[in-house]
C-alpha cells in the first residue's frame, strides 16, 4: 500500500505494530504532527533504543522531550537534528527518564 501523508505512515505503525520495534528514523518527516509522534511514543516507546527526530519541525515547535522522557526508558540514542525548542527542563526530564542515553 502507498502511503500518502507522513502522519498516515506513523499512524500505521502505531496502530498495526509488526512486533516489537527498537528503533525509528523519522529523519526530515517535516510534516508529522506533534500529537502524532506522542501517540506513536505512548504505544512504542518502552521498547524504543534509538528515535531519531532530526529535522522534523513540527515536533521541535513544542519541547517533546518530557514526552519522550516519560515513554522511552530504554533510550540509548536520540537525535534531535534541528530542534530550537530544547528547553533545560526538557533536557532534565530526560535525565530522569532515559537513563541508559548515551548519545545526543
């Protein structure tokens, strides 16, 4: 099947997981929403060993990172290409939540 939009592509995965995923790159999916990729996170993330966001401005116009703290424990890599929206209390969250993250 073709996928039209960036957000129906993560909307599938989302919601028809192929077993358990340990790693995405979503580089430059520049249109995929914010509250997309939260969902995306909230099925995922406790799975998740490596998320790359670079370069998806959308999901940089809000600080993601709590959201990524608080879904992913077992992040060792996260790329955030691009993202001017990092704040100190994001990156403290994450911290606290990732604590195997190793790159970033």
């Amino acid at each position: 099947a073709v996928v039209s939009t960036q957000s129906t592509g993560i909307n599938l995965l989302t919601w028809n997981p192929c077993g358990v995923l340990k790693g995405i790159e979503l580089w430059y999916w520049d249109k995929i929403s914010f509250s997309c990729i939260t969902q995306f996170l909230h099925c995922h993330g406790q799975n998740l060993v490596e998320l790359d966001l670079g370069w998806c401005l959308n999901v940089g116009l809000h600080d993601i990172l709590p959201n990524i703290a608080g879904a992913c424990p077992k992040l060792v890599v996260l790329i955030l290409t691009a993202h001017h929206e990092t704040t100190d209390a994001g990156l403290i969250d994450l911290s606290r939540g990732c604590l195997f993250l190793q790159q970033l």
